[in-house]
C-alpha cells in the first residue's frame, strides 16, 4: 500500500514551527526539538498506515491523537493526509483558537 502524500496546512506548520523553535530557545539546545521532529514524523507515518487510532473530534472529519503533551489533529482523503494543526497542552488554552 503507497502512503498517501502528507500536507501541512499553514496553521499547522506555523503551530509546529513556534513549538520547535520555542523549545530551542528555551533549552539552549536542538536536542529536545531534533526529538520532537522524530517524534512527529513516526506518529505521522504510523497514522498513514491505521488512520483511526486518533479519535474524532467534533468536527466529523478531523481525528485526534495525544502524545506525549502533544495533540496532532489530521483527516485524510483518498489521495492526501492532512495535518491540521499541532498543539503543546502545556499551552494556555485561551491561545487556541479554533479556526
């Protein structure tokens, strides 16, 4: 089975951008990043393979999977999987907005 092309929507890729480089900053170091780099990529192509280990949101399309205190919301369709937006739970929540 051919894995399905993976698309970064804007809000996801600045979300995820803001998380790598915030931890950079704040560790003084890439370690904790290049790890969560890793992290990511090996939940995304685990979900490309069993897209319903996430749960669903409110949203009938998007799912939702925690790891770690991370969310990653996704949907897919036949020829693509989408990543919607990457979220630190460690965030205050009235920074997320639902868009």
């Amino acid at each position: 089975m051919a894995s399905k092309k993976v698309i970064w929507s804007p809000r996801a890729s600045t979300e995820f951008k803001d998380i790598l480089e915030f931890y950079l900053e704040r560790n003084g170091s890439a370690n904790y990043s290049l790890k969560l780099l890793e992290t990511v990529d090996t939940m995304i192509g685990l979900l490309q393979n069993q897209p319903h280990l996430g749960r669903n949101t409110t949203d009938g399309n998007a799912r939702v999977i925690s790891f770690s205190h991370f969310l990653l919301f996704y949907d897919e369709t036949e020829k693509e999987f989408n990543i919607l937006s990457v979220w630190d739970n460690r965030q205050d929540p009235k920074k997320r907005v639902d868009a």
